[in-house]
C-alpha cells in the first residue's frame, strides 16, 4: 500500500508488545534464514507514513468498528488463533500439548511460557504429517550444542537439557504420498546429527510406479523416504546412523480415536488408533477407518508426551462477517464497502510457507487500491486515524508500544543472547518488556 500509494498511511496494531507474529513465535529457531524477512518488516514500519502500535488488543482494547470509523480500511490479518481440536475421548488428558502450545513454548510466546511439557519418557508422538510435526520432532531430538546457537529460549533449553525422549513417532492418518511436509524439512530430519530415521519399506512397495506422473515436488520427495527406508546396512549413513543414540519414524494409515489414560486416569499413557485404508487418489485420497484398531503406547504407566501438531485452527467465525475469501462472494464486496479487508492465514486457514503469505498480502493491498480506484473503497471524507484510537485508548488505560520502543526490546535481546552465544535471548514476560520501555 504505501509503494503503490504515494498518499496512505498505514497503522500495525499488535496485540503482543513485540512484531512478527509468527516469524518470531512460529519459525523454528534452527531456522535463522527464515527470519531474515523481518529485514523487510522493519523497513516497513521505519517508513514516515507508518506505524506500529503494540500491545493494543483488538476487540478488546478497541473494536473492529472503532478501527472502522476511525480508519478509511481496515485489514485483519491475525493469522490462525486458536487450536484445531480433534474432538476424541481424552484429548484434554495432561501430557497431550496442542503443537501450537509446544511451539509458543520453545519460541517464547508468552501465553505458553508456562507449557512445563512433561519429557520424562523415552517415546514422543506426534499426530501428523506437516511440517509443523518435523519442526517439534527436529527441536524434541536435535543435539543440544546445535541448540544453543539459536534464539530458542533458556527455558526451554533447560527442558530439554533433562529430556528422557530419545524416540519420536510421527503418526498420520493417511499414506506416504499424502505427507504434507516438503523435502527440505525431511532431508533435515534424515541428515540430524546423532538421529536415525527408522521407516518401515513395507510403507513404500510399489511407490515408485505410482509417483512416475507425479509432480516434481511429490515425486523427489517420495523418492527420498523411499531411498532412506530402503538403506541397507553397510551403506555409509546407515552405519553412522545405526550407532544413532536417537530415533524417529513415519507410521501411516492411523487415525487418532482416543488418547487413552493412565489407571489412575489423570494422564495419558497413548492413543487408540484406527487403522485406516485409502479412497481414492493422490492429495485427495480420504482415509476410511478399517475396522480395526491399534494402541500406540508410549511406554511407561505414568505417561508421558503426546503432541498434536495438526496445524493451527482457522476459526471463521471469530471475526464475524470479514475473513472471506474475495473472489466470487458477496460478502467480500460489502466488507470492502465497510472498508474491511483480510489477508494471511485468517482468510485461507494455517497453509502454506511465508512467501505464499506475502503474495497473499499483495493481493489484498491490490484488492484494497482497485477498491479505491472504482470508488468501492469512499475516502470523501477524511479519518482521523490513530489520533481517534489513541484517545479511545488512553480513556481504556492502554498504552501503545511504539517501534522505536520495540528497537530497545529487541537491542535488551540482543545483549542478553550475546553473553550466552545466542543471537538472542527472548525475553517471555510482556510486564519485563513494558518495564524495560518504562511503561
Ligand atoms: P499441515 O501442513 O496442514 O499438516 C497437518 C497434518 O496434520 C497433516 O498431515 C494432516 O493430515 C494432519 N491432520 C490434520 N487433522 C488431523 C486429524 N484430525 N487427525 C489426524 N491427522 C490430522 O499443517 P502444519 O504442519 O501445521 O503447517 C501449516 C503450514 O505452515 C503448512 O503450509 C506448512 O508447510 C507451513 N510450515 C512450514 C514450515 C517450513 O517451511 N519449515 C514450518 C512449519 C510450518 P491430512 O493431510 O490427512 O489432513
């Protein structure tokens, strides 16, 4: 908007003290490179004609329709919110963690900064075949010298420092050809220092015929899980591998049923799966439960780690009437007549890498400047933007982090990273952050 727009003006509201969202509380902290867009974030907010206020919380600090009538549009893109339950039996059992829980832990999102995940037995599972998964089971069997060299927080380091996991399963529903992770993330779970990938070739018969048409991307990264459970022993990485004090696996086909309890049914110990079988094809193939059943325990009475890392939920209903997709709805054309837009993972639901989400901005800003152009988008009259809210917020006693204040959060980061070797030390209490601001 502001590149294509020589006359907007552009205001962030964040609710955390600190930008970024999920680049900071989503990418893994192994993953430094992934962060190099805050770069292009930054720029952003340090242009004259925007803004970031921080520590303000929409819908309840000031609402949606104040935003409206004080901004001539107004774009929602909180991202996905919330959990994707599963709606079984026991999933509320202590020792079952939501991924973005477990994530929020070990990047120091203040809400998780508490999780205390229970590490103390040697089996994790993981429900789910994203990336997300390889992500937690990446952190949960990573060497931890390769660790500490990243901004994971103290806290979790410690955690993990004690953990007894030395085994994770990552279980899906559906089949290898059906895994949402992509080849790069794989490659690095096979290649983990001190890790070895343990896959059943019983998985993969007669995959290579059925991936020949495939597209690219499907074909080698079959291939790959192909090539790792086919390693004979005498191969090189399978001789280093076999030494490997650590180990993780692929399991298809097993729909979660119940996360079953310990006896004295305070925790959980594992979960009842049904064995499934596929209809149909390729990425739409649905997976039909069998009939019959499995229990995949994770091996020690008092029970121990459970992750469900299906993804962030994309609640539609939590902001009524504006996270439609454009194309096509009638919707779409009143909320732009109201001036409100959304874009990211609010509108499209948690898919998706941060380029796919960028490009998604883009198109939002361009839906928002062709809006104007035809006069869907009526800027007649002018709008006192911030100067509105700020007098909305002050009377609620809240009181806005500007990204100047957020600069000397993040230098205060920096310096508490440098004297542990980390790039940075996150700071996980939102009062310490306003502190340091002196608010
Ligand atoms: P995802 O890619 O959608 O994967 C979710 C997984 O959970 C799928 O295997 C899915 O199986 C399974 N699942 C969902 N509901 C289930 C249920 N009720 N029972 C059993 N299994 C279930 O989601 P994600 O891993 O959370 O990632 C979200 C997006 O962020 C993705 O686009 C991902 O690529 C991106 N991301 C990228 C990176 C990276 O680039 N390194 C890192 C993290 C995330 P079905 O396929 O059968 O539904």
């Amino acid at each position: 908007l502001l590149q294509h727009h020589g006359g907007a003006r552009v205001d962030i509201y964040e609710k955390l003290p600190v930008p970024f969202g999920l680049v900071r509380f989503g990418v893994a902290p192994d993953h430094p490179e992934v962060k190099n867009v805050i770069n292009t974030f930054t720029q952003t907010a340090r242009s004259e004609r925007c803004a970031y206020y921080g520590n303000v919380t929409v819908g309840r600090d000031v609402t949606v329709a104040e935003l409206q009538q004080a901004y001539h549009a107004v774009v929602l893109s909180y991202g996905a919110e919330d959990n994707r339950v599963l709606g079984i039996p026991g999933e509320n059992l202590s020792g079952v963690y939501s991924a973005r829980a477990f994530v929020g832990w070990y990047n120091g999102l203040p809400e998780n900064r508490d999780l205390k995940p229970d590490l103390s037995c040697e089996t994790a599972l993981i429900l789910g075949h994203g990336n997300v998964a390889l992500d937690i089971a990446r952190i949960l069997l990573s060497p931890l010298h390769l660790l500490r060299k990243t901004d994971i927080t103290d806290g979790s380091l410690a955690a993990l420092a004690c953990s007894k996991v030395k085994r994770v399963w990552l279980v899906g529903r559906r089949g290898p050809l059906q895994v949402a992770f992509t080849i790069k993330e794989l490659r690095e779970m096979i290649n983990l220092p001190g890790v070895r990938p343990v896959l059943n070739p019983a998985d993969f018969t007669g995959l290579e015929n059925a991936i020949k048409d495939a597209p690219r991307p499907r074909k080698r990264l079959t291939e790959l899980m192909i090539k790792t459970a086919l390693e004979k022993p005498g191969d090189k990485t399978m001789e280093v591998q076999a030494s490997a004090p650590r180990e993780w696996g692929l399991k298809f086909q097993r729909s979660p049923q119940e996360v079953l309890p310990t006896a004295d049914g305070r925790r959980a110990r594992g979960v009842r799966m049904a064995l499934t079988r596929l209809e149909g094809s390729g990425d739409s193939a649905k997976a039909v439960p069998t009939g019959d059943m499995e229990e995949l325990d994770w091996g020690r009475v008092e029970g121990g780690p459970g992750l469900y890392p299906q993804g962030d939920a994309w609640d539609m209903s939590s902001a009524a009437g504006g996270p439609q997709p454009r194309a096509g709805l009638s919707l779409a054309a009143l909320c732009a007549r109201a001036g409100l837009y959304c874009s990211g993972w609010v509108k499209r639901g948690p898919t998706g890498v941060i380029i796919t989400t960028m490009n998604d901005s883009f198109d939002t800003a361009q839906s928002v400047l062709e809006d104007l152009q035809v006069g869907v988008l009526d800027v007649s009259a002018s709008r006192e933007g911030f100067g509105a809210v700020e007098s909305i917020l002050r009377s609620r006693g809240v009181r806005p982090v500007s990204f100047s204040d957020w600069e000397k959060i993040d230098a205060a980061e920096v310096a508490r990273g440098k004297a542990a070797g980390k790039p940075r030390e996150k700071i996980v209490d939102p009062q310490e952050m306003l502190q340091l601001i002196g608010h």
